[in-house]
C-alpha cells in the first residue's frame, strides 16, 4: 500500500516530494513554517514522531533557559513549603488527641 502525502501537513511540516532518507528508505522532503526543510520517514510524520525541523524544540530549551531561579521564586516555595509542614504537624496533634481520648483540639485550616 503506497500513500501520497504530498500537500499535507503534519503540525508545522507541509509535505513536498517523495523522497528517500538517508539509510535508503521511503521518506518525505517537508518544509517547516520557519522556512527549513528536512527528509522525514513515513511513519514518523504519520505517527507524530516529527512535528517540526526542530525549531519548537529550540524554542522550549531557550524558554526554559531564560526562566532561571531567582531568590524570590526559592523564597516563595520555602514559605510554601513551611505552611505545609505546620498544616501536617496540626493535623498529627489532633489524631494523637483523639487517640488519647482527650479533648480533642479545634482543627485549623487555611
């Protein structure tokens, strides 16, 4: 069975020409919407496996670079993080009262 997928796109890769990869199997010459070209097997594009020349890919890791710790962001998760830890120990207390069978504290949540 033999496809024709020239025309289609597949995420940001449109379809040229057949063609043939470079370990001598049945691929497709597909330009990305950035402009670069790249051979892809059919079952790659047909799969999913390949959604660019790797452009999103560059973007996502460039993202990710600029987005560094601050000491803000580490100040914010250690108050979280305490809040948390006060929030457990609350709870702790009170099922140990009620083991004991003594009066039992008044719960306190956010």
């Amino acid at each position: 069975m033999t496809y024709d997928l020239t025309g289609q796109k597949f995420s940001h890769l449109t379809v040229l020409e057949e063609t043939k990869t470079p370990d001598d199997r049945k691929g497709w010459k597909c330009k990305c919407d950035c402009g670069n070209t790249v051979i892809v097997r059919t079952n790659h594009l047909t799969s999913g496996h390949y959604i660019s020349c790797g452009c999103t890919k560059r973007v996502e890791t460039e993202e990710k670079k600029r987005k560094k710790h601050t000491y803000e962001d580490l100040r914010e998760k250690n108050a979280n993080m305490e809040k948390v830890i006060k929030d457990m120990y609350a709870e702790v207390e009170y099922w140990k009262a009620k083991a004991d069978k003594k009066e039992i504290p008044e719960r306190r949540y956010p």
